[in-house]
C-alpha cells in the first residue's frame, strides 16, 4: 500500500543503495539539492508533503533502478536518520553522536541540517526515537559553554523543528563554525545569538551566513 512514509522510505534507500545521502541523490537527478530534506517533507500546517512523480523519475534515470526495484524499498520508515548505507547499524534506541569539534567539518550533515555521511557514533537516546525522526547527538568539549554544559555532556539535537525567542539552539554557520547558544531573536535577514558562557561574546549572523540551525531538546548532565 502506498504510503506518505513508505514513498519517503524508498528514496531513502535508494539513496543508500547508491551510497548518498538523498541530498547527494537530490543532485545527481539534476534537482534542488534540498529537495528531499527531512524538513521539505512536512508542510508548516503539518501536512505531509509528497514527492512528485517528476522527482521519482528523475532518479530512477539517474540511478538506473527499476521501478520494480523502488517498489520493493517501500518499507515503512522506522523514524531513524538515514544515512550512507554502512555508516550507522540499526541499532534501536540509537541516535548518531559525533563532538562539537569534527561537526564543523564538511558531510556530516546535509542541506537542512539532518546526519549524513559517515564518521557518527551511537548513543542511546532517553526517549523512543520514533517520535523524534531525525534528531541526533553532540558531546561538548572543551569549557566554552560553562558553566551551563560541561566538557562531556552530550547534547540531543532536533533539526527541522520550530525554534522560538529563549530555545537553546545549536546554529552552523557556513564558514563551517558550529556552536550552541540561545536564540535571542530571529527576522528574516539575520539572528542574535546569546552565549551560554558570560565570558564568550554573544554572536549575531546575516541569516545568509547561516547554514542551518537546531534546538538542543535534551542534555546529559
């Protein structure tokens, strides 16, 4: 039976079976790179959003796969971050974990700020990962965010979700810097960030600077 998850589930697959994030898929099809990003796949409303039959076509071309063979990826999706086949096993109650400092480095994330790639760890996560799809982990290092968070915490992420005035946020910026603050406010052109630790500056972007920002839901502490 076709189903909003089993559609998205076969891209994601297929996108594995070819060793790509679907942001990697997105391009080899010639199409937006963020066209199949975990957030383009809910409208604001909350509706579920499709792909379209355009879409599909264009990585079958590209991929050389079967419509047979697409059919068969339709699982349903078990709400775990997908990523290149082999990179994580499907451990459940396991999230990805990688440190502040190699997430400034590029494939780790794609477009919209969700795990890809290779190079993660695991960590348990402290609630049912099925109604958190997508969300994954940071351990702190370093003393940068004390005296809120010490080195070793760890951090659970949620990318795609809303963030509002006094979330706790953890924003990418597109030189590659990654650090956690709290969102002081937000327009369309740009952001002000507060600083957990008060002998770090606060920090404010361009929103054109800013590859993507994430709300910390949890810390290990």
């Amino acid at each position: 039976m076709l189903s909003h998850d089993s559609i998205w589930s076969a891209i994601d697959k297929l996108a594995e079976r070819n060793q790509l994030t679907p942001s990697g898929l997105a391009r080899r099809a010639g199409l937006d790179p963020t066209s199949f990003n975990k957030s383009k796949r809910v409208a604001a409303d909350g509706r579920m959003r499709w792909p379209s039959t355009e879409s599909i076509a264009k990585v079958l071309e590209a991929t050389g796969a079967s419509i047979d063979q697409f059919m068969s990826y339709m699982q349903p999706n078990d709400g775990r971050v997908s990523v290149a086949q082999g990179a994580l096993p499907a451990t459940p109650g396991a999230i990805p974990l990688i440190g502040f400092a190699q997430a400034g480095a590029g494939g780790f994330f794609d477009d919209g700020g969700f795990p890809a790639g290779q190079g993660w760890d695991l960590v348990e996560f402290p609630a049912s990962p099925d109604r958190k799809a997508g969300v994954y982990a940071l351990e702190i290092q370093g003393d940068s965010m004390l005296p809120l968070y010490r080195d070793g915490d760890v951090l659970i992420v949620e990318p795609g979700a809303q963030v509002r005035r006094g979330d706790r946020v953890v924003v990418k910026t597109r030189e590659g810097e990654v650090m956690a603050k709290v969102l002081a406010r937000q327009t369309a052109k740009s952001i002000e960030l507060l600083s957990l630790n008060p002998e770090h500056p606060n920090r404010s972007f361009d929103m054109a600077d800013v590859e993507w920002i994430a709300r910390i839901i949890w810390a290990s502490q």
